[in-house]
C-alpha cells in the first residue's frame, strides 16, 4: 500500500502553507498526498474544480501524486476518522495561530484535535514560510510520556529524510527528581537517532524561565537555535495534566511560526 500524506484542505492561507511543507515530505519520502476538504453544511458547495486544478497542479510541478477527497460532516469526526486508515503515515494541517486559535482551525480548536489523530500530525501556522535551505533542526523536548516512542519514531523519520540535526532538549527544575519514565525516555532517543545515524546534540539546561510548564523556556531555546520544527507530545503526561494544555498552546501558536509536530497516544483501530 502507497503510504500517504493527509492534509486537511480548506482553501485558506493556513492550509495552502500546509500543503507546501507536505509536497516537500512526500518528495523527499516518496510519498503521495490526500487532501481532506470537509463541509460542514449541505448549503455550501463543494470545491471540486478548484481541488482538481490544485492536485494536478502538484502532480504536474512536483512530480508528487496527489488526490482529493470531499466529504460532508463534522470536521473533528471527518479528520479523524479517515486519519485512522492504514495508508496514511502523517498529516499536515494549517493552523491560524493564537488570533484564531480557540475557533479557528478549519473552524475547530487545533490542539483539541491532534489529541485525537493516531499519525503524527506537524502545525503549520498561517503565513509560515518554508526555509530556503530546508529543514535543518529538529527540537525534541523529552518527556515522561509513556506513548514517547511514538515521538522518536516520528522526529527521527523527518531527521533522516531533511538530513537535519535534532537536539534532545530537557530542563532541570530545582526540587524536582526526574522520573524513571523520564530517564527511560532519553535512553530510547538517543539509542534510537545512534542507531539510525541522526545527528544530534544532548542539552540539558538549568530552569531560567520560572513558570509552571516548560513551553517558554522550549521556544525561547527553539529561538536560540533557529530550530525548524518542534515535537512535542499532544497528550499530557499525569503529572502536568492541569497545566498541559496552556503549554501546548504556547507552543502551537508561537510568536515565530515555527512548525510543531504534534504526537498523540492514539492508535490506529
């Protein structure tokens, strides 16, 4: 089965800049795209001649195969359900940042659905521009999830296909031990990027930034480093359930519009 791209389409700026960086994935992985426009209203007209003109647009310049779907219904449950079929092994979705963030993507809440979309899932803001010299740095966060694996597996497959350098990113917070899942958890990355012969750096900083998450501290070292993308788990980890979602929405609409590859726990049925 051809391994393929989702990407949810709406024909807005968000989207288009979305499926700029997923032409470049599926180049570069040799991979095919969908596109998934969903109306919400029996009203509203489906898109068909300006999708057809777009995917063959894609297919002719790029050399990227690429097709649509259209489908009536609830976006959460159109998303998510067609995310959950075997051929598709990513998506991109376009995101309008913090003006729009609690009711605007595609008129939903985007952090509300990459915690429910069982392929990794990478946020591209409206506006973003994709680097001329492509994706180099990878920030990686680690975390005490227990799904984490499913975050290497992802970092790692974007690390070897642009070839970039992916930093392994945790924060010693005072009177805070790290747990053992955390420490397993850094273990297996960096197993994993040696095995797969990624480049990276191991940094570990001292907590400067006095808040209760980590996000401003992360964006403020992804500024330092000029980090192209950052990955971060969508789901919370029990210790940090009653602020997660605030710092992942830091995250997710950071003030650089840098891409966020968002990981659930989720599995495919």
């Amino acid at each position: 089965m051809e391994k393929t791209i989702l990407v949810p389409y709406d024909l807005t700026d968000a989207a288009r800049r979305a499926l700029d960086v997923a032409v470049e994935i599926a180049k570069k992985g040799g991979l095919k795209i969908t596109l998934l426009n969903v109306q919400t209203s029996e009203k509203l007209t489906p898109p068909d001649d300006e999708l057809q003109k777009l995917t063959s647009t894609i297919s002719g310049n790029s050399g990227v195969k690429c097709d649509y779907i259209i489908r009536r219904g609830n976006l959460f449950t159109e998303i998510e359900e067609e995310s959950g079929k075997p051929k598709y092994n990513f998506m991109v979705a376009g995101s309008h940042g913090y003006k729009g963030f609690k009711d605007k993507f595609l008129g939903m809440d985007i952090l509300k659905l990459v915690k429910n979309i069982p392929v990794p899932v990478l946020t591209v803001q409206e506006g973003y521009q994709l680097p001329h010299n492509g994706i180099r740095t990878i920030l990686l966060p680690a975390s005490s999830h227990e799904a984490f694996g499913k975050k290497i597996e992802a970092t790692v497959y974007l690390g070897h296909l642009f070839d970039a350098t992916i930093h392994v990113y945790t924060v010693e917070k005072p009177g805070f031990d790290w747990s053992e899942q955390l420490k397993e958890n850094i273990v297996k990355t960096l197993t994993s990027l040696e095995a797969n012969k990624i480049k990276y750096e191991r940094v570990n900083e001292q907590q400067t930034v006095y808040s209760p998450g980590y996000a401003r501290q992360i964006l403020d070292y992804a500024g330092r480093i000029s980090a192209d993308i950052i990955a971060v788990m969508s789901v919370a980890t029990d210790e940090y359930y009653y602020i997660a979602d605030s710092d992942k929405e830091r995250l997710l609409t950071n003030d650089s519009k840098t891409p966020v590859l968002c990981v659930s726990d989720k599995k495919k049925i």
